[in-house]
C-alpha cells in the first residue's frame, strides 16, 4: 500500500530566487517554505526465468501515480539472489551480451561450490548478486526518470525458476 509523509522544511534566507526552489513559497522575510514528501511502496516483480527484467515503466507509472514533479527515487530489491541494474534498453542484444557474460563469469556446475539447497543455481544466483547492485538511487526532475537517452531499470533474476521479487520504491519529493 503507497504511504506518503510530508516533512515540512524551511530553507535558509536568499534561495527564494533559486530555480531549484521553483515550487517554493517566499514570505516577506526571504525566507521559502517547501514541503518535502516522502513516497512508499513496494513493486511486486514476477519473473519467468533468469536474465533481465525490465521496469523502468513499472517504476515510471508510479511517479505518475505520485505526481512527482522533483527529487529522488530510491529502489531496493530485498532479495540475496536478484539485483538492481541500469543498462541499455533499446537493443535486445545488448541484454543478451550481459546475460551471456554473467554466466560466463559465474557458470554453474563448479565443483567447488557447496551451496546447493535450493538446487545448481543456488551459489552462482548468491555470487551473481553480490557482484551486482541491490539498490539504485535516480534523481526526478520535470515529472521524469532522469535516465540517459538508452537507459533502463532492470531486476537482474539470477534463479533459474520463476519467482516474486520484491522492490521497495521510495520517493522524497519536493514540492
């Protein structure tokens, strides 16, 4: 369920004329009253299979939801065998080519590894995760992901079975 806090704050006298600041009020002392908001939720990823997972439009629907015009969004998945990427998202092959070199760098099968008890997948999907992010921090700014021109967000599922990820989307807002 989306919660939101609002978290008065006010600034120090002279930023009333800082185009960050655009959504403040200025009293007659100088001084602006902004309200910072801080946004909640978690997004239920479900996942067929390995690979990567894109949600950058689940991520984006929600700031909509929200009515986010500026600040920061934080994403955190809460999982020990899936990750958190930026990547590029406009050719397939370049999702294949990280996918490919994942399991290059981390293949199952060793015979080294000693975790298995949710099956092979289960010390690689630990490694894999380690070498990769479990949280992201992205700034908003004009109601937008503030994302280059070929990025997306990405759930990295390194379980070979489908699973329900979790991610926690937090927001603080100013406005």
């Amino acid at each position: 369920m989306p919660a939101v806090t609002h978290l008065p704050w006010r600034a120090v006298p002279g930023n009333c004329a800082s185009p960050l600041l655009k959504s403040a009020t200025c009293d007659r002392s100088g001084y602006n009253h902004l309200t910072m908001n801080w946004y909640k939720t978690s997004l239920e990823i479900s996942t067929r299979h390995k690979g990567l997972h894109d949600i950058t439009e689940i991520v984006r629907t929600q700031l909509r939801d929200w009515n986010v015009r500026e600040g920061m969004c934080f994403l955190f998945v809460q999982h020990t065998s899936a990750s958190l990427v930026l990547s590029e998202n406009w050719d397939p092959t370049a999702r294949a080519d990280l996918e490919t070199f994942m399991e290059r760098l981390v293949p199952e099968g060793n015979d080294w590894y000693t975790h298995d008890l949710e099956g092979a997948d289960d010390a690689t999907s630990h490694i894999r995760a380690m070498l990769t992010d479990t949280s992201l921090t992205i700034p908003v700014d004009d109601g937008n992901l503030s994302l280059g021109t070929w990025q997306g967000i990405y759930l990295f599922e390194h379980r070979s079975r489908p699973h329900r990820r979790s991610v926690l989307m937090r927001v603080l807002s100013m406005g």
